[in-house]
C-alpha cells in the first residue's frame, strides 16, 4: 500500500514504519522534515504539512496519529487547547482532503485513547461503555467525530483507542520503571485503579491487521485483554526488574506534582479490547508478566 503518515515520527509511527517499510510506501507529514528524515531513512518520503498533499487519491490508505503528548504538561487552560488543536486540526484537514478526493483512500486509520471512557473505576470497559464526562473524553469524543467525518462507501474508518504502549525503548514505560530501578519504586495512590497497557509489537501488529481486515471499521479499544491493577503492575514491573516494590506514593503528592492529570494514573480504567477479539485478532503478549519479561530480558 502507498501510506500517508502523520505521527510517523513517534513510538508508535516509527516503529510500524520501520517493521513494514518493506511491505508499503510511505509519506510522513511532520513539521521537521530534516528530523524525520534523520529518524525514518532517507528513502521515507517526508512533507511538512497536509497541505502539501496536492492529491490523496495517490494514497491507499490514510494513518493518522499525530498530537501533543497528553501527560507531559500539566493540564493549564492553554495547554488543554495546545493538546485538543494538535489533534483536532490536523485530522479535520486530512478528512477535507478525503472528502475532496476523487478517488479517496480505502482506510482511514484514526488515532484516539482509552481516555474517551473517563473515569470507570473497577467496571469493565468495552467499545459499548458508556463514558464518563470528563476532559479527556471530550478531546478523544470530538476527535473521532472529525475522523468519521471521512465515512463514505469507498472509505473505511477505524479509530484506535489506545491504552499505555509498553516498549523498551521509550515511551510510559522508560519513566513508569525508573523509580524502581532507583529501588524506590511502589503503587500510586490506592493502588486499585486499574491500567490497561498493550505491548508495542502488539499495538504494530494490531495496526497492520486493522489495515488490512476490510471488515473492521469503527471503534477499537487497542489493549491487552488482561488489565491490571496499579499495585499489580507495580509489583509484576519490580519482580522483571529484580528490584523492591515497597513504597506508595500518596495521591495527593501525584495531585500536586501533576495537577489535573494525575486523574489519568489514580482513576483507573479496566479496557478490555472486544472489538479486536471478535475480529479475530490474537496477542502475542496477552499478560503483562509475557510482556514486561519480553521487554526486561
């Protein structure tokens, strides 16, 4: 397939690229252009902008999963907007484009987070649940509003709902297992909020099956089918380290440190991925114990 990318040069955009750069031509939409080409190989086709797509009807498929970090700053006023323009903007100008295509891509794969259910305590979530209202799932509400906006009879839409990616190389995990390796780690406030994390060959070969299975369109929640609680990721990411989990970090120091989006890590969210399962779709780590000790060897 001949692949528009936006977000190729993050964890999850990179490593996709590079898994499958044999497989499909890609072009990458990122503001650095030198950067991207330093990052992705010089034979990555890279524009700066979406504008500069003068015709999408060269791409068989569109994926989007640009945006700001959502966890890097805390939630001010102007960083809420900064984090809702950098995803709303981008995916109502690819959808234009679809839209004025003569001939439009076959897919239009669009990013979204788990964050869409808010908060849910212990229940189980699938793609039916009823979120709760709250910032994260207005900002993810009306970013699949906008994709789906691309919807036609020659355009399938899917949206990834995505749960914490768990890599080696970056991403959640790098800051989630310093503590520990400091030999302070432990649980976060309670320690009963439930996290719904996949492992990123898993979240790649999620992508590439969503790419290529025609039937599947709408929502999918792209998590493993195990979640855990906070406690139990703790003491599961400790024993792959061989390191203590001892310590408890109040809530209120993560309320302080964090502000607002400390509500991310002590409000849980127990996602299981029902769409994706009913699709056919099997793990390769299903359990967190298979994933960190592929990661941690």
């Amino acid at each position: 397939m001949n692949i528009l990318f936006t977000g190729g040069t993050g964890l999850i955009g990179s490593e996709f690229i590079s898994q499958y750069r044999n497989q499909h031509t890609f072009t990458v939409v990122s503001r650095d252009t030198s950067k991207a080409k330093a990052k992705l190989g010089e034979d990555i086709a890279v524009v700066n902008a979406v504008s500069k797509i003068e015709d999408i009807s060269a791409f068989d498929a569109v994926i989007n999963l640009a945006g700001e970090p959502i966890a890097d700053k805390r939630w001010t006023d102007t960083q809420k907007k900064v984090i809702c323009e950098s995803r709303w903007s981008i995916t109502s100008q690819l959808v234009a484009k679809i839209n004025d295509a003569k001939q439009p891509p076959k897919i239009f794969i669009s990013g979204s987070a788990i964050g869409f259910y808010g908060n849910q305590n212990d229940k189980v979530v699938t793609e039916d649940s009823i979120p709760h209202d709250e910032f994260t799932h207005q900002l993810c509400n009306k970013w699949e509003s906008i994709a789906q906006g691309a919807i036609s009879e020659s355009t399938r839409v899917v949206l990834l709902r995505t749960g914490v990616v768990l890599s080696r190389n970056g991403g959640a995990l790098s800051k989630m297992a310093l503590p520990f390796k400091l030999g302070v780690g432990g649980k976060l406030g309670s320690g009963d909020q439930y996290l719904s994390w996949i492992h990123l060959k898993d979240m790649i070969r999620a992508i590439a099956f969503l790419l290529e299975n025609k039937n599947c369109s709408g929502p999918f929640n792209v998590t493993a089918p195990e979640p855990v609680s906070n406690i139990t990721f703790s003491k599961q990411l400790a024993a792959s380290l061989n390191r203590p989990c001892l310590f408890t970090v109040p809530a209120f120091i993560m309320k302080i440190a964090m502000g607002e989006s400390s509500t991310m890590i002590l409000e849980g969210q127990r996602v299981i991925p029902q769409n994706l399962t009913n699709a056919g779709f099997t793990f390769e780590s299903p359990t967190l114990e298979i994933a960190l000790n592929d990661i941690n060897r």
